[in-house]
C-alpha cells in the first residue's frame, strides 16, 4: 500500500513541473500557496532599489508578474487573441504627441500670420478686380516716380529721338500726350540741348492757340515731356483728306487768322518758333488751331540776329538759305506765308529737283499764284513772302489786313498790285511748276 502512494503521487507533482500555463497555476494553485520566482523578486528589488515605477500599467485581473518566460509569453498570446486586445495595447503604448487629424490634403505652411490690418477702409472696389502694381506697397517710391499720376495708353506718333504717347492724369482725367525721348540718341548734344529749349520756352508761355506745357521728368534714361492732347490732325492731314488736295479760301482764312496770333503771341514774349509748317499746326475737333514742335525756337530779344541754318527746306526764308545773319519775327513771317499759299493751291510756291537748286528759287523769291486765287489772296500772300525781311510785316499787321476782314475778300474782280521787288532782269523767267519731293501731293 505504501508503494501505491508513492506511485500515486508522483502523477501530481510531474503535471505540476512542466506544465507552466497560466491558467493552470492560478486554477491549480491557491493565491495564498503560491511563491515568488527568482525573476520577479530581482525585478521588485531592482524597482525598490532606484525607486523606479513601471512605465506599463498592469492589467484588471493579473494582481503580479508572471513568474517565468514562459508565463510572460502565454499572457501575450492570450491578451492579442482576447476581444479587448486593441483597447489593452493602449495602455502598454506610449502616448502620442504628433497631431491624430485625418487630413484628405496637404496644407501649405503660410509664411507670413494671416492678420488683418486695421484702420483700412473696407470698400468692395478696391478689393475687388485691382490687381496690384509692382512698387505699389512702396508709397515712397510712387513720390519720387511723378509719371505714377499718369495712365499711358497707345503710340500716337513716333520720330528718330522718341515716340508721343496718349495718357491720362489720373486724379483729374485730363487727356494728355506724352513725348519720351531716349537719351540714348541723343548722340548729338545740340540735340539734347533743344530739347531742353524747348521745356523752358513752353513754361514761359500760355496761349489758346499754342500747345500748353504740363509737366517734365527728367530720368536716367529718358526724358518725359507731358503736353497738352490735342484730338484732331495737323493741317497736312487735312488737306490730304480733301478732294484736290486743297482748301478754299473761307476755310483757310480761320485757320491762318489764329495761327497769327499764336505767332504774334510768342514776338511779343520775343519767342520765334522758326519751324512753322503745315505738320506743326494742329486743328482740333472744334475747329481750334495748336501750335506743336518748339524744337528749334529761341528766345532772345527781336533786335537781336541769329545765323544758325535751320528749319524745313520748303519754309526757310531766304536769309537762312542765304547763311546770313537774321531776326527772328521775319523768319516766322515767311513760313506762314509759305503755309498759306499751300492751304489755299495745294502746292509749295518753291519747288526743285534737289535742295540747291529750292534754294536758288527762295532767294530769288518767283513764284506763281494760279487764276482761281483771289486777288486780295495774293496781294496778302505777297507781303508775307517778299525777300527784304525788313519789308515783311508783323504778324499783328497782318491781322488787320481786309483779306480778313470781309467776305468780298474771297472775290478776284479786285486789282492786284505788282510788287516792286519783282520788276528787275529774272521777272518774265519762267518758273517750272515740279511735283516730286517739294509737292503735297
């Protein structure tokens, strides 16, 4: 019997030594029986000696660590296959500091704090449909750049120092032509000092029938000069648009009559504009003639002569072409008779096939004036271009001539004077009317 009992025994406590399952030990061993392993109490003593908690909480229902590998392992296998294995990884895993948002996009980092600025007036049209200019931001750079008032538009007219531009003055809508010179050009400094002439003669002066200065700038590269815009064409233009290239005599007789008091304006500031001609005088739309192109102006006293050669061939008087010495007003005098005569025939009074011989025929001065002129025309015509500069009148005499004082002016039954000046050796020679450069047409 004692044998049994051994051998009865022995079954117990082999189940007991492998079979290390968790289950099986806390359902085969009471709470109060069981012992410590080796592992756990030099954990607990490694914790109590540093004075160090756990980082994993323990799980409801398991009051100690397991006493072995083996249990440490068969508590991971149970926990993973339990129902509550993703709400128990939780408590084991470290908590997360990244922000969890679910994000269907990217979000791109801003640079600049999205603040709204105070003290703005909050008005739809300047929010909305005004893209900004480049420099805007920048109010002290719009002072220093004065062209910043001014809208530019479209080229309305082009030249070998620069292009006219049509603009607008921003705050008060004023229409307006902006000539820009590139100082690249200006190879030649007289050229350079014209233009700088020119700025100062259209400061000083102020008449409805002359073109008004507004404003210059002056840049490193170029040089801005802002006129008034006149919406019309020049004379040229006019006569071209007319069906044989000519105006008649009423016509011609208002507009000449405001281009002498644009010239009588500027003798008397002791201005000569010396480049008076048919693309220099502008009509506007209400009928009102402008007078442009103060290039080779000067100002210096009436009594005092110039000899510089300049001008438009067709235009210079006979003193210019000659190289001599001459006063300002007369040089004026006989473009505007040179203007007139081609109003009214269509045709310059000098014509040639080159410059020298245009100028042999000015300083001689023969010339023809077609039938269908009046004779008040030509007797008016013939004051303006007679060679002696100290016999040509001022441009306030000849407003008080009778070819604008009456209609009967535009009649040819009058008589007209022959000009003393005519009557010498050259008067029955044979002037050759010649189309080519010289011609309007």
């Amino acid at each position: 019997m004692e044998e049994r009992k051994t051998i009865s025994s022995t079954p117990k406590i082999f189940v007991k030594v492998p079979i290390r399952s968790k289950s099986n030990v806390q359902s085969a061993t009471p709470q109060s029986i069981k012992t410590p392993s080796k592992i756990s109490l030099t954990y607990n003593t490694w914790l109590t000696r540093f004075n160090i908690q756990p980082k994993v909480e323990m799980i409801k229902g398991i009051s100690e660590l397991p006493s072995s590998p083996s249990e440490k392992f068969i508590d991971t296998i149970t926990k993973r296959n339990s129902p509550s294995s993703d709400i128990r990884s939780r408590a084991y895993s470290k908590p997360s500091t990244k922000n969890t948002t679910l994000t269907l996009s990217p979000v791109k980092k801003l640079n600049k704090p999205l603040t709204k600025p105070e003290n703005v007036s909050r008005v739809p049209s300047q929010i909305i449909n005004k893209p900004q200019i480049k420099g805007q931001n920048n109010p002290a750079s719009n002072r220093q750049d004065p062209l910043n008032d001014y809208i530019i538009g479209n080229t309305i007219g082009s030249g070998s120092y620069g292009t006219v531009k049509y603009g607008i003055h921003k705050s008060t809508q004023r229409k307006v032509a902006i000539k820009i010179y590139d100082k690249a050009k200006f190879s030649d400094i007289a050229r350079q000092k014209s233009v700088q002439n020119e700025i100062k003669i259209l400061s000083k002066i102020e008449h409805a029938n002359i073109v008004r200065l507004y404003q210059s700038v002056d840049m490193p590269k170029y040089l801005y000069i802002v006129l008034e815009f006149v919406s019309g064409c020049s004379l040229s233009t006019m006569m071209k648009r007319k069906i044989n290239r000519r105006m008649e005599e009423f016509e011609a007789n208002k507009l000449f009559r405001e281009l002498l008091l644009a010239l009588d304006y500027l003798h008397n500031k002791s201005v000569t504009h010396r480049d008076v001609k048919l693309e220099n005088t502008l009509v506007d739309q209400s009928g009102v003639v402008k007078l442009i192109d103060f290039g080779f102006a000067t100002c210096f006293p009436n009594d005092k002569k110039a000899k510089i050669f300049c001008g438009t061939p067709s235009y210079m008087a006979p003193e210019i072409v000659s190289k001599k010495e001459y006063y300002g007003p007369p040089v004026d005098i006989w473009a505007a008779g040179v203007l007139l005569y081609a109003l009214i025939t269509g045709n310059f009074p000098f014509r040639a096939n080159s410059d020298k011989d245009l100028y042999k025929q000015i300083s001689r001065g023969h010339y023809v004036v077609p039938e269908y002129v009046s004779i008040a025309a030509k007797h008016f015509i013939a004051k303006m271009l007679c060679v002696d500069p100290n016999k040509r009148p001022r441009a306030g005499e000849l407003l008080k001539d009778p070819w604008f004082r009456a209609s009967s002016a535009f009649s040819i039954t009058t008589t007209f004077p022959h000009r003393a000046e005519a009557e010498d050796d050259d008067q029955n020679e044979p002037v050759e009317f010649i189309k080519p450069e010289h011609s309007l047409d």
